[in-house]
C-alpha cells in the first residue's frame, strides 16, 4: 500500500481534484470547457517535456519559455514577410534548436552549469524578441495554412490534442525503446559511470537540451498559429508552469525522477485546477500561490534530481 500511494498517489490526488470541480464549480463537466481545458494544456505540456528531457540528462533549461517566446515572433515575422507557412515553420523551428545547440555548447564545451547558461539564453532570446517587434505583436490575417495546424482537427479530434499525443510518444519511445534514451538515463543519473562506461555522456546533454529547444519550438509555432499572434513575452506565462508540471510529474510513476506521463498528466491537472478555480470565481492571484506552494512540495518530494542539475558544475 505503502508504494502504490508512492506512485500513484499524486496522480489520484489530480483525480479527486477533477471530481472536486465536477461537482462544484459551473459547467465543469461540460464537452467544450473539457476540450478546452485539454487544448490549452497541449502547449503546457510540450513546454514541460522539453524541460523534462533536459532534466533527465542532468541538465537545468530555465530557457524554455523565452526560446517559445523568440520562436514565435520568428514565425509571426516570417508570415507577415508573406513567407510560405512552411517556410515560417522551419524558420521557428530552426531558432529553437540552434539555440538549444547553444546552451549544449555552454554546458559541454565551455563547461558553465545549466543553471546559469540557460539564464543567460534566456536574456538573449528576450533581447531578440523585442528587437524583432520593437515590442509590438505580430497580429492581423494569418494564412489558414499556417494556423490550421493549431485551429484544425483530424476525426473530431482538435489538432492541438494530436500534437500533444505525438509529442507525448516521441518522448516516450525515445527515452523508454531507444539505447539513446538509455544512455540519456544514465548520463541524468550518473554521469561520471555513464563516461566511464563508454556513454558519450557530451553529447547527450547536449542532445537533452537541443530537443528541450525543440519542443518549445513547436508549442511556440502551435501557439502563435492558435492566437494568429506572436508577442515577444508569449509565453513567459509557462516558465513557472513547466517547472510545476515537471517537478509535480516527479511525484508520481517514477517518484524522483523527471518522466514523460507524469509531467503530461501534471501539466493537464495544473490547468484543470486553474480553470476550476477560475469557473468558481477564486481571485486570479491564487493561483500563483497554489502554484508556488505546488513547486514548493514538489521539490521537498523529489528534491535530489533538481539539485544536482542546478548547482554542480
């Protein structure tokens, strides 16, 4: 009993709150907010897996958010350029990964902790997104080539939900039926051991980051083609999520260690409780302190791995 509440006991914690909203707060249950809920919670949750990536290879990405953030005003550039949608998608995407390429070099090469590359990334890519808007949002008629990939559906199913389930398996595949999920494993949970044991432990991390890039690009690209907008702050609103959701992940299926379904299944239940509490009429700024007090538990549970990713060196 001990362990079955180890390991599940966070994510039946997530049920009994969706209950909790079920029976108390206002058309809860009804088909369109549930839908909505899911759809809003696909970009939370592709932002989330990226840093879930980067921490399991041992590394902190406190980038995510503004990497999202400059490759959406890159795509929302690219589009009022008049460049083909799938010119703007590669454009996004690109930025997303050569910066990613540029925290895996910080960390690898020029042996700087995560903690403090990633911070200093995060200053750059802001510093482009306001230079490329000069502060202004990229709004007006987007090309429904563009933003069909976020507003479409595919059999009843909106496309936002698919792209979450895609980015769902290709994280899980990777880290569950590949020898590079493997050796990302290894090189998150010892790295020293992992090099000695012939694991290119450098590139790893430095792949580990890359693809934390990777899928804040794509929730970015998702994003901007959901609103028809890109602004140069976007998507700050998810940094502090994507850590609640990782950590909060951490607390179930593989207590301890940062996973793919936990973070997901966090990400979902944070903006079940957000939207809960929004439908009962709770003021806007509790939230952020169920938020805080959520990061807070969330490391007192499973501290040792966000340890280890931000302080070492």
């Amino acid at each position: 009993m001990r362990r079955m509440i180890a390991i599940y006991g966070t994510a039946m914690a997530g049920l009994a709150i969706a209950g909790f909203f079920a029976a108390f707060a206002p058309n809860f249950i009804s088909p369109t907010n549930l839908m909505n809920v899911l759809k809003d919670a696909s970009f939370l949750a592709m932002i989330s897996l990226g840093f879930a990536l980067a921490l399991r290879v041992g590394e902190l990405d406190l980038s995510v958010a503004e990497i999202a953030s400059l490759a959406a005003v890159v795509a929302g550039w690219s589009i009022h350029q008049q460049w083909h949608p799938l010119i703007a998608i590669l454009a996004a995407m690109c930025v997303a990964f050569g910066l990613g390429a540029f925290n895996g070099f910080g960390v690898t090469r020029l042996r700087v902790p995560s903690l403090i590359v990633t911070l200093g990334t995060a200053a750059i890519a802001k510093g482009l997104s306001y230079m490329m808007t000069q502060g202004v949002s990229f709004v007006g008629r987007w090309p429904s080539g563009f933003t069909d990939i976020a507003r479409g559906s595919v059999l009843g199913i909106p496309n936002l939900i698919l792209w979450m389930a895609l980015a769902t398996a290709i994280a899980w595949v990777l880290l569950a039926w590949t020898r590079t999920g493997a050796h990302m494993i290894a090189t998150g949970e010892a790295d020293e051991a992992a090099r000695l044991a012939g694991v290119k432990t450098k590139q790893i991390k430095r792949l580990g980051l890359i693809l934390s890039g990777l899928f804040a690009g794509l929730a970015a690209v998702l994003l901007a083609a959901n609103l028809s907008s890109a602004a140069p702050n976007m998507a700050a609103d998810y940094f502090l999520y994507a850590i609640a959701s990782v950590l909060l992940g951490m607390t179930m299926f593989q207590p301890g260690h940062p996973n793919v379904f936990g973070t997901v299944y966090a990400a979902i239940v944070l903006k079940i409780l957000g939207n809960g509490l929004v439908l009962m009429g709770a003021p806007y700024y509790l939230q952020d302190m169920v938020l805080g007090i959520i990061i807070i538990a969330s490391v007192a549970f499973s501290a040792s791995a966000l340890k280890t990713a931000a302080f070492k060196v």
